[in-house]
C-alpha cells in the first residue's frame, strides 16, 4: 500500500489545475532561493509566529519541513494538508517553520540518501548539504533564529520521514531533534547499516506511524529504534513512538499527529 501510495505521489506534479482558494494563513510567506547543491531554485513556506513582528528581541526555534505544498495549504497539497500554520497558531507556539518544496520529479533524488533498485534515487546528500549550508545560514540571518541543535529540528513524512532520520542521524551538530512519521526505512537496507556505524547522538526523535500502513511499517520503525538505541542509553529517553491504531500512510495520520510531536519536542 505505502509504495503505491508513494509511486503515485511521484507520477503527479502536485500544483496540477487545483482551482481551491487558498487557505494559507496571513503569518506564512513565500521565497525562492538558489540551491547550488542541487543545481536549482528552491521555493521556500516560511511560517512565522504571531508574535514576531510584535516581539522584536525575541528570538525563536526553528522547524525544517519537507513537501511545503503539503503544509500549509489546500490549495498546493496533494490529498489534503498538514494545517501546520493553523495548529501553531493555535498552540501559539514560538516556532518558526521553513517549508522547503520537492523537486516534483525529482522527489526521490531528493528525499532518499541510499539507491533503490527499482526506484533509483540515493542523491539526498546534495539536498541535506543545501538545508544545513544554504538555507538554514540564510534563515539564521534574515530571522530571529535560536541557531543551537537544540532549537532546530527537522521534520517530515514518508519519504520525508526518511530523510529526517537520515539529516538528524548524519549531522547531529545541526539538529538536536527530528520528527520522523511513517518513514520510508523499506527503500534501503542502507540506512540500517548507516544506523549501526553512527556515533552515539543525543538527537531527540518522535516517531509516529500507523498500524494500517503496511505489514512492516511497525516492525521496519521498531528495529530502527532498537538500533538507535544500540548506540545510546535507553534511559536517556531521547525517543518516543507512537503507533496509531487504524492509522494509513495519508496526510490526515501526519496533520492529526503534529501537534503531539510538536509538544514532545519541546515547542
């Protein structure tokens, strides 16, 4: 199921003829920005807090999120979006989100640091180098930005659930916490063997997955775990999973559980 669902995100360009008005929220803007990396233009969601503009010497977190047309708005998302603007709101939480735009075609080069046999990929070094040398210097000094590991997190879904892993996993210097929900650990066995030689980190991770994705979701983020774990104490309690009964690999599973990730890490 999770790979059909996957391939079939891949067959469409997601901005394709949706004629819905927007639902975006007044605190979230757009830009571009070169990503030399990457051999390319990035458009970038930034979502930043009520507050901002009323606070002028408060400083904030950061959350770097994958598949920006997902997250902020119906109009741009594929089945349906994450609301994050909404919930932040709500929560009034001091977080600023940066939303970075797949590459539509090239959103398995991007979000996959190992090949497939099937599905190809592997290239997601080139798009990790761009988010930890391009855009966060860029975001750390046009905005009010707490620059610590500690206060960046980095968070996505599927593919981009895997890539987090494997950002957090690679440069724990940069982020001190990774939101990490229905991963795609099946692509590659790689990135288990990638898990085993990764020095001790005391990155934070929230795991969330449902139990109707596919028969080794559970059990593929279960032996992750176990192997992270491998390489730091338990009672450290640097990770939490969450498993939702009844949950599928879709957009309402990942909208329903941001709030909770969002309040575990901290935020």
């Amino acid at each position: 199921m999770i790979r059909g669902f996957f391939f079939f995100i891949l067959s469409l360009l997601v901005n394709i003829g949706n004629a819905q008005e927007s639902t975006a929220s007044k605190n979230v803007s757009t830009f571009t920005i070169e990503a030399p990396q990457l051999k390319t233009t990035k458009k970038i969601w930034l979502y930043l807090p009520e507050d901002y503009s009323a606070s002028p010497k408060k400083r904030y977190s950061v959350i770097y999120m994958h598949d920006a047309q997902n997250l902020f708005d119906a109009k741009t998302s594929f089945v349906g979006e994450w609301n994050v603007d909404e919930k932040l709101d709500s929560l009034k939480a001091p977080v600023i989100v940066v939303g970075i735009e797949h590459g539509n075609e090239k959103r398995i080069d991007e979000l996959t640091p190992f090949k497939n046999e099937k599905y190809g990929g592997g290239k997601a070094d080139d798009y990790v180098d761009f988010i930890v040398n391009t855009l966060k210097p860029y975001i750390d000094k046009n905005y009010r930005t707490k620059t610590k590991a500690k206060n960046t997190t980095i968070m996505g879904s599927s593919l981009g659930g895997l890539v987090s892993y494997y950002a957090a996993v690679k440069y724990p210097q940069v982020f001190g916490n990774a939101g990490v929900f229905s991963p795609s650990f099946w692509f590659s066995n790689d990135i288990y063997t990638f898990t085993e030689k990764s020095p001790k980190i005391k990155t934070r991770f929230y795991f969330l997955c449902g139990d109707k994705e596919s028969d080794e979701m559970v059990k593929d983020l279960e032996k992750m775990e176990r192997l992270l774990d491998k390489n730091r104490c338990y009672c450290l309690h640097l990770s939490k999973t969450k498993i939702v009964k009844g949950g599928e690999h879709n957009e309402k599973l990942w909208r329903d559980g941001f709030v909770k990730a969002v309040l575990w890490l901290g935020y």
